[in-house]
C-alpha cells in the first residue's frame, strides 16, 4: 500500500509541476525546467519534451515517444509498476522490471532508426546525450514514461541490431510466476491505511470543533500512528511534537459564513527513521508534515460559525499554489468545488465562453466573469479554462490580496481611465492566450465568442475536428480496434474569413485557387486516434460529391484504395467519434 501511495503522491507532485508547460500540438507539450522527455498519463497519455531541443532533436524524440505510446508501453509499465507493489521483497521481479524498461527503450530507440535512416546515427546518439545533461525534475512515478541508460542505449544505435529475444522470454516467465502469487498474497496488517484526505481518513469532516488545533492534533497523532506501525522495532522515537499552527488568512463570501486557513506543521525525530519508507527524511531523521503528505505544504482550512470551526479540508502549497493570500484563496475554491459545496465557478453570474481554435485542429475554451461590477461597466477576467481533452485550469493569481479585493483595484484603475481592454471580454480572452499561454501566434479570427452564457455551457467538453491525411490504419496484436495514425493539415477556404485571414499570412493570393481551397501541411507529426465500436465512418463513392456513411468493414476497404484522401477526424477527450473522406473538386 505504501508503495502504491508513493507512487500515487509523487505522480501528483509531477502533475502539479508541469502545469506550467506549454501546449505545441497534439498531445505533445514543452517544459522549461526538463531536460528528459517522457509520457506522463494513462487514459490521456501526454508527451513532454525539453523546451530547448532544435527541429531536428525534436522531431527524433517525438518519434520516439510515440513509439511508445503506439506500443501501449506506457500501460505496460504502470500495470507492473502494480506488480512490483505487491511484491517489492522479490529481487527477481526488480530485475524483470529493469529489463523491461531496457528492452522497451532499446526497441523504440531502434524504431526510430528505421523511419529516419541510417545516416542519421550520430545525430540521434547526440540528442541522447543532450538529454542527460542533469536532471531539472525528478521523473520515478508509474504514471510517467521516462528515458534513461543513455550509454547503452548510444551504444545499440551505433551497433542497430535487434535486442537479444531471451530478455522478452525472461520477463514472460517472470511475470506468469508473479500473477501467480498475487492471488495468494496474504493481507498486510496496514493496507488499508491509506493518506486520501478525499475519504476523509481522519474522519474529520461534518464536524464541528471548538478550538481548530483539535483537528491538527488528531492529524498529527494519526499521522505518528502510522509512522510506529510502518516501521521496524529498532526505531526511537525522540520527538514529536506540532510546532506550529496559526491563523494565515480569512475569506469572506463563501458558504455564508467567514472561512479562516491555518498553517499546520510538525516534526517527527527519531533514531533509524531513515528507513522510513517513500519520504524526503533530511539527515537528522525528522519527518515533517510536508514529506508525509508529499504534494506541498498542507494548510487546513474551516468554515466558522457560532463560534465553532467545522473541518472543510485541506489546502496544498508549494507545488502549484504558492502562499499569497488570492493563489490561496484559489486553492479553496478548488477544494470546495471538488468537496461539492460550490459550483464550478469563482465568480458567479455574467459569463463569457471564448472557444479559441487551434490551427490544426483542437479548440480550447474559457470562461470569462465579471469579479468586480456586472454589465458594460465592469471589467472581464479569465475564471479558468480548459485544453481540448477537457483538462480544466485554473488561472492562477499572484497577489497579497483577496481576489475581492484585487479585482476591485483593478476595476477602479478602469474606471480611472486605465486598462480599458479590460472591459473588453474579447481582447481580455486574447491576451491570456498570448501571455499566460505563450501562443503569441493567436489572432483574433481563431475565437469564437458566446455571451451569456452557463457555467454548464462551459463544461461540455470541446468537440475537435482535425483535417489532414490517413498515413497508417493498424491494427496492432495487442488491441481488436484499428488505429488510425493521422498527419493533421490546415484545410483553408477562400470565403471564409478567419481563413482569409491566414492565407493572407501564408502569402497565398485567395482569388487564384483554383478549386478555392488551400491544404497547408508542412510538417508530418502522425497523431494517433483508436477507433471503437462507437465510431462513425463516411466515404464518398465513385461519382459522388457528398459523403455517405458507411460500415467500418466498407470504410477500410475504401481506405486501401484511396490512401491519398483528405479526410476530417472528429474527436472528445481522445475518443474518436467521426472519419469523414473531405470531396476535393
């Protein structure tokens, strides 16, 4: 259990780090503080990459994680990583699982050589080695797909032969003996101890307290608990005290009552504590709130009301929150919202819904509010917005302030005469794409704006459409579904305005198309896409101009004799709900 609540706390840790990553396409993203790449994510696997790899180096690592992803590697690993929980004590099933990796990224190392050729050998060798560089984040939890043993791997490009079929046969027979023994395990004494504030471990909430450091002191005895059982006779504990708890701030305008945030922490020292297993323990062995909960610093937060605190949750900074009084106060909203005592909304009221359409397809959206005053005179913000899987953002405000009082500052340097784009929902939807996105390229014609609109409006989740050409339709021995490998392309028309608009940056006359469209398709980055039972399928047939829907049988059949179609992919949160044949005049 406390392996898997390792992993589980560290993959939250790594979430909350590349928050700040920016979007490149598909499912692929850039991180600044990386100096690997790695897929992180299981149902919506994402690709992260270093931010200073040239279009070459990229292009070499992209292919390579997405051999991975083809190959379904990064479910591989996560179910072992499983495995490897329930049987940690066997050195038998770590080796099995250091094999596997090594067999995993000697293959897609060797896929690679296969798409960009053997001339090509020095140049992936060299980003290898410029992705060992020192380590800026720290990748080790089973959600994440990391590289490593670079020199070996170096090593087998230069040489390009097929790794040795003997480590696939070990891990096989390992693997058969280790599912074997799963269902014979005996239940640990502790496993179902498990630190999930959510579940309310401590049995805290829909409680009512008289003084707020009770709740401190049943976490922390709870939490010393947990250390004495987990660990072995030789332990001492020295000392173990709470050394500190104190107001840090107060809202007001939630739940009808004020919310007040206290700092908790306290230490745990002892002697052997450093066999204390899946926590940072510094030298002296003391343990401390923060490497037992693993995700930031905790704060506890409570609603008070005739005069007695109720437990509301918990608060994390430090990873993705900091600790100014509005990135705070954001950060319970959160918790309110997932605890299902407010609605999706830090400002309620007027909204604004701003789709924002990327080039090759894709569409983000984000809801704009009112915080300070409603109507024409008010000003507009971002409330939070969401990336076209659905994943949803909050957008994060640093200030010493309440969010209250921050906005009404700035809605009265507004109405002072400054900052007027603010007034503007439009241009303040722009701006955010642009600064806190990075995507300096946005334009006004790629959004489409909804006025008052619903906070239900804004989580249905984004519906995608993506133009471009069938490179691969695969079915894999591992999966019953097909996969459809897709080089998106932008499809421009000469009527329609936000295309006019970017032919006219492409340097394309729109009144000497022929046909009166355009297919932009510079690159060639294959995004993958799974059919299933569910998925629709149109052709158009000899002869004809419109497309028709067909079986999944007739539409390969089709495929295989029209390979050099445009074809239109519609898609949710990476289920592909349409395949389209585009008629071309």
């Amino acid at each position: 259990i406390l392996f898997l609540l390792h992993g589980f706390i560290s993959n939250q840790k790594l979430k909350k780090s590349l928050k700040d990553s920016t979007y490149i396409y598909e499912n692929i993203y850039e991180n600044k503080n990386l100096n690997t790449a790695f897929i992180h994510g299981i149902i919506n696997p994402k690709i992260y990459i270093p931010n200073y790899l040239n279009e070459k180096e990229r292009e070499y690592i992209i292919i390579h994680e997405k051999t991975h992803l083809k190959r379904y590697d990064h479910i591989v690993k996560f179910l072992y990583y499983i495995v490897l929980s329930m049987h940690w004590f066997n050195p038998l099933i770590w080796i099995a699982f250091v094999l596997m990796e090594r067999d995993m990224e000697l293959s897609c190392d060797e896929a690679v050589m296969k798409k960009i050729g053997n001339d090509a050998k020095k140049d992936y060798c060299t980003t290898l080695l410029s992705l060992t560089t020192g380590h800026k984040m720290k990748i080790a939890v089973p959600l994440s797909f990391s590289e490593n043993n670079t020199k070996e791997r170096v090593k087998n490009v230069l040489n390009y032969k097929k790794p040795k079929n003997w480590v696939s046969v070990v891990l096989i027979v390992i693997i058969v003996v280790s599912v074997f023994f799963i269902f014979t395990r005996p239940k640990d004494k502790g496993e179902d101890i498990i630190n999930n504030v959510e579940d309310d471990e401590y049995g805290l909430y829909n409680r009512t307290f008289k003084d707020p450091r009770d709740v401190a002191e049943i976490i922390f005895s709870k939490e010393l608990e947990k250390v004495k059982e987990y660990t072995h006779e030789n332990v001492k504990i020295e000392e173990a005290k709470i050394t500190k708890f104190k107001r840090l701030y107060s809202y007001e305008g939630y739940l009808g009552n004020p919310i007040e945030v206290f700092t908790f922490e306290y230490i745990i020292k002892g002697k052997e504590l450093l066999d204390y297993p899946f926590v940072d323990i510094s030298n002296d062995g003391v343990l401390t709130e923060e490497n037992l909960v693993g995700v930031g610093k905790p704060l506890l937060a409570f609603s008070i009301a005739d005069g007695r605190y109720e437990f509301l949750g918990f608060i994390f900074y430090g990873e993705f929150y900091s600790d100014t009084k509005a990135e705070i106060e954001i950060g319970l909203n959160e918790l309110l919202e997932n605890r299902g005592l407010k609605g999706p909304e830090i400002f309620p009221g007027n909204h604004i819904i701003a789709e924002y359409k990327l080039r090759e397809g894709g569409t983000y959206k984000i809801l704009l509010s009112q915080p300070a005053k409603t109507g024409v005179k008010g000003i507009w913000c971002v409330d939070r917005w969401m990336d076209e899987n659905g994943n949803m953002y909050y957008n994060i405000i640093q200030s010493d302030l309440s969010l209250k009082e921050y906005y009404a500052q700035i809605q009265e340097q507004v109405d002072n005469g400054k900052n007027q784009d603010l007034l503007d929902g439009e241009k303040v939807a722009l701006n955010f794409i642009k600064e806190y996105l990075d995507h300096d390229f946005a334009k006004p014609y790629m959004f489409e704006f909804y006025e008052n609109a619903s906070i239900e409006d804004f989580l249905i989740k984004p519906t995608n459409q993506y133009f471009g050409y069938i490179m691969e339709l695969v079915k894999y021995d591992w999966s019953e579904d097909y996969t459809v490998h897709f080089d998106k392309a932008e499809f421009l028309h000469n009527v329609d305005p936000g295309d006019l608009e970017r032919l006219k940056e492409l340097g394309v006359d729109p009144n000497k198309l022929d046909n009166g469209y355009y297919i932009y398709n510079p690159t060639s980055y294959p995004a993958s896409f799974t059919i299933d039972e569910d998925t629709e399928f149109y052709i158009i047939k000899l002869g004809g101009t419109h497309a028709v829907k067909v079986s999944e049988d007739e539409f390969i059949e089709h495929y295989n004799k029209n390979k050099d179609a445009l074809y239109m992919l519609e898609d949710e949160s990476f289920k592909l709900i349409k395949v389209m044949e585009i008629y071309l005049p």
